[in-house]
C-alpha cells in the first residue's frame, strides 16, 4: 500500500472507528468498536475477555479470521492492533449487549459497500470528498482545484509505483523534494509553518499553494515519462527538478505581486475572515 490512501478514520456517531482496506474489503480495528459499544475505559480487557468467552463458547473460527494491522494510535505511532472485516466483526458485536449494536452493523454494512462502489464507479469517490468539503465550508472553486489536484498526485504516485518505488518512506522523501523546491519547505515544515499537527496540508492550503502543488506534481511527472526514468535515484532527480520549476514559478509571482505565496493560516481562516469583513462592509 502507498501513502495513506487506504488508511482511513470513520466516524460513527462522532466516534473514531480506524479502517484499512485489506486483501480488497475494509478492516475495522475492534478496540475501536469495542469502545463505543460499552463505553468502557479499558476496551482492551473487555475485548481480551470476550475473545476468550467466544473461543470458549466454541467460535473459535472468530479468533482465526482476526488479523493485526498497523495503524495510527493515540500518540501518532504506527502500531499492530486487532482488525477484522465486516463479517467477523458482526460475529463480535453480536456478543455485545449494546442499544448501538444495530446501528452500528448498518452503518458498517453502508460503509462496506461504498467502498466497492467507489471501486466500481471512482466517479461515486469523487461525489463524496465534494460534499464531505461543502459541508466542512469549502466553496466550489477550490474544491474543483483540491479533486484536480487528487488527479495529478495520483498519476505521479502510479508512475512512481510501476517505476521501482515500494516503500512509503520512499514516497515521502520524493513528495518532500518537490515541496522543497517549489516553496523552500519540506511537508513537516511546512505543517509547522501553517500550526498543523495531523491534519492534511492540502486542506489547507489557498488557491495559489494548490495549483503550484498541482504544477510541481504535474512537471515531475512529465518529466519521468520524458525520461523513462527507473528506479528511486532517477525519480528522485525528477522530483529536484519538477520542484525547481515550480519554486521558479512562485518566485516570479512574489517577484511581481510583491507578497509571498505561502500562508502560515489555512484556508478555511483566511475565507471566514473575508465573510466577516464583507459583513462588515
């Protein structure tokens, strides 16, 4: 798996569930539902209790079809937890005495079968990252601007992939070349530059930081395919280079416009401070 396209949180009734798409269906971490269908402080034991109350009861086929996968705890680490599909983890939560236990296998029934919608259909993923942005406040433009974007990072990564590139650090350090050239910051720095901690730096990003983004992207990759590059070294070259290009770009518009091209505020902050100054007018 690349990056964190398949690593994702879901909110069930404001609660975090952590899932994986895995051996091509969603994997649910059990603490996770655990926790919100007991509301117990210590979701662990309770959990390490019932699978052994299921073994006992005879279901060991239960504990053989739960699998550990890495994903992001509390403290921002990656670590092993008990995962399981929607099947087996409606086996679990039937064990549950729980008001939220219905819905909660709607819900991750619903879930489930988006997932293999938007496989069958990417038009249906694309549907919902717009609404998810409209509500969140996003307007119409720069939510075109931020799907466009999604586009031009997936050809990049595609190319990366079939040209020799496995490893997530690998993906990072190239992502990293091309947002140090196009605005002299790496993507830690340019968090820290903008006061995010483990939020998306694309969300919050303006206008002009998306498109040349999108333009670093974009040049890399017709670079790659121009130079038939293979393995991580000469990727690596293009990335340099694409970001150069990019970096070139953002200097020539400071130059001209006389204002620096990134923002140490998100977007959202810089819109809602237009609203209050138009109301204001």
């Amino acid at each position: 798996m690349k990056g964190d396209e398949n690593k994702k949180i879901a909110l069930f009734e404001g609660e975090k569930v952590r899932k994986q798409f895995y051996n091509n269906e969603w994997w649910f971490s059990i603490i996770d539902v655990i926790s919100i269908l007991t509301d117990s402080d210590r979701p662990r034991k309770y959990w390490n209790d019932l699978k052994k109350k299921l073994i006992d009861e005879g279901y060991i086929q239960v504990s053989e079809k739960i699998g550990q996968l890495k994903m992001e705890a509390i403290d921002g680490k990656m670590r092993h937890t008990d995962c399981s599909n929607t099947e087996t983890l409606f086996r679990i939560i039937q064990s549950i005495p729980s008001k939220k236990v219905e819905p909660l296998k709607r819900w991750l029934a619903q879930v489930g079968k988006e997932r293999i919608d938007e496989i069958e259909n990417p038009e249906l993923a694309q549907e919902r990252m717009k609404v998810t942005y409209e509500k969140k406040g996003y307007p119409k433009n720069w939510i075109d601007k931020r799907l466009r974007g999604m586009a031009v990072r997936q050809d990049l990564t595609d190319e990366w992939k079939n040209r020799g590139v496995q490893k997530n650090i690998d993906y990072a350090i190239l992502t990293n070349e091309i947002m140090q050239g196009t605005f002299d910051m790496n993507v830690d720095e340019y968090k820290k530059f903008k006061n995010l901690e483990r939020e998306n730096l694309r969300d919050h990003m303006t206008d002009l930081e998306l498109i040349l983004t999108m333009l670093g992207e974009a040049t890399t990759t017709k670079l790659t395919k121009g130079r038939d590059s293979q393995g991580f070294e000469e990727l690596q070259k293009n990335a340099q280079d694409g970001g150069k290009i990019a970096g070139k770009t953002r200097k020539d518009i400071e130059l001209e416009s006389g204002e620096k091209v990134a923002s140490n505020e998100n977007y959202l902050e810089i819109e809602n401070k237009k609203k209050i100054e138009n109301r204001q007018d």
